[in-house]
C-alpha cells in the first residue's frame, strides 16, 4: 500500500494593494468591455478588492500543483473571464525574504509560502486552486516588507 500526502492549503492573508481611480479604471479597461463586468451589480462591484495580494503556504502538492489555478468565481462571468494569480513569488518560510519571483517560479513545488497578486478579488467568495477550494482571512493593508519585497507591477 502506498501512502500520499493529502495537498493542504493554509491562507495567510490577504492584502489590499493601493489602488487608485485611474488604475481601476485601466484594471477594468484591460479586460472586460462594456458587456462584460460593467454590467455587474452596483453591490457585486462594491465588495470587489481591485488588486489583492495574497500569501498561502502550501504543503503535500503534487507535480499536479500550478499557480495558474489559483482562480475564483466570477458573478455573471464566463469561466474563461474569470481571474487567475498573476505575477507570483516565492517567500522564505517567514515571508519576510524573496526567494524567487518570475512566472511559474513555484510551480510543480511541494510546499512553501507563496504570494500572488489578483485582480478583482471577492471577499465573499472561496478561493480555488489544483486541489479544490479554501476560504482566506478579511483583507488588510498591505504591509511595507511586502510592498518593498514584491511591488506591483501594473498590467
């Protein structure tokens, strides 16, 4: 009998990235048009956190495991339109030091703490990723180790 280790998941925290009028609006100019979130609830657009970081620690994954997963549902939205981590890194286990940061940099990982940026992110909705779903905590400003270690970069 062999025995594998179940995927877990343990969301760190979740931060709200500064974002002003004008990046909003090139946020929403980039990817949907008139027909697309536009049309969403005043409510549903509300609660929406423009740009996120989040930080997870991953543990047990598999050759399975892609940062590409990480993705959450959209209201009204086709599954294709729907947000995916962009522009990852790889934290020391304190997460107060950069290990790597470049596409697909903890891809296929086994474990280890990584953060992500995300676009329109629900706070009311689950997370999901290769393994299923996970809740994440209330957002919070973004700390200034973070900020300096994996600023963002605007799309």
């Amino acid at each position: 009998m062999s025995s594998f280790s179940t995927p877990t998941i343990r969301a760190l925290a979740v931060h709200e990235v500064p974002c002003d009028d004008a990046e909003w609006r090139k946020q929403i100019d980039s990817f949907y048009d008139s027909e697309g979130l536009l049309k969403e609830t005043a409510a549903y657009r509300a609660r929406l956190i423009p740009i996120a970081l989040i930080e997870v620690e991953v543990s047990g994954a598999d050759e399975r495991f892609d940062v590409g997963d990480f993705t959450q549902e959209m209201e009204l939205a086709d599954e294709e339109t729907w947000q995916v981590a962009y522009d990852e890194a790889f934290l020391a286990p304190d997460g107060q030091s950069l290990v790597r940061r470049d596409i697909g940099c903890a891809d296929a990982v086994s474990g280890g703490r990584i953060c992500f940026f995300f676009h329109f992110y629900d706070p009311l909705r689950p997370m999901l990723w290769t393994y299923g779903e996970f809740e994440c905590p209330a957002p919070t400003p973004l700390p200034a180790h973070l900020a300096a270690l994996v600023p963002y970069q605007s799309i």
